[in-house]
C-alpha cells in the first residue's frame, strides 16, 4: 500500500453558479433582494391578517342579526300575549271565576256628576 500512487490530475473541480458570481460581485444586491423579501412577507402577513379580521367581522355581525331577529320575534310574541291578556272578555272571566265579583245592579251603581 505504501508504493501505490495517486492520480490526481482527474479531479473535479467544483463549478461555480451563475448566482453565486453575481451575488459575489455586488453584496449591495443582496442586501437589497433581502429587503425585498422582508417587506414583501411583511405585506403578505398583513394581507392574511386583514382577511382574517374581515372574515371575523363578517360572522359577529351575521350572529348580531341573528340575535336581532330572535328579539324581534320575541317581542313580537310578548305584545301578542300583553294583547290577549288585556282582552274585556278575559278580564271579566278572571273577575268573576277566580276573584269571585259580578256585575253591579242598578242599586250599587253611583252616577257622580
């Protein structure tokens, strides 16, 4: 092993990019593609966030005009149930089943002038 030789007039040298020439002949490029990436992901980022929020905003005002047309109904139902209770003819029958009144006579009748 000790007599064996070595070739190396074979070895590959390595190649150089197209890139890595121009980014070694203008670090300012660099620096500056690097700032285009940064502000262009910084804009990105905001775009998602603002669509993030508008959709947000969108489903708590479709769950506000839920509520609302919940509420309206709602009270739409209590103003039926305040009228039917108001209603002559259920007064009466209260007054007299549960409350045990009658109709005055003439006798019991006051005319105050």
């Amino acid at each position: 092993m000790a007599n064996t030789k070595v070739n190396y007039g074979k070895v590959a040298v390595p190649r150089i990019r197209r890139i890595d020439v121009v980014l070694g002949l203008r670090p300012e490029l660099f620096r500056h593609l690097m700032v285009v990436m940064v502000l262009l992901t910084l804009v990105s980022i905001f775009h998602v966030w603002s669509r993030v929020k508008v959709i947000d905003m969108n489903l708590q005002v479709a769950e506000i005009a839920r509520q609302i047309k919940e509420q309206e109904q709602e009270q739409n139902r209590l103003q039926l149930e305040v009228a039917s209770l108001k209603t002559p003819a259920r007064i009466e029958a209260l007054a007299k089943g549960e409350l045990g009144m009658a109709l005055p006579t003439e006798q019991q009748v006051v005319v105050v002038r």
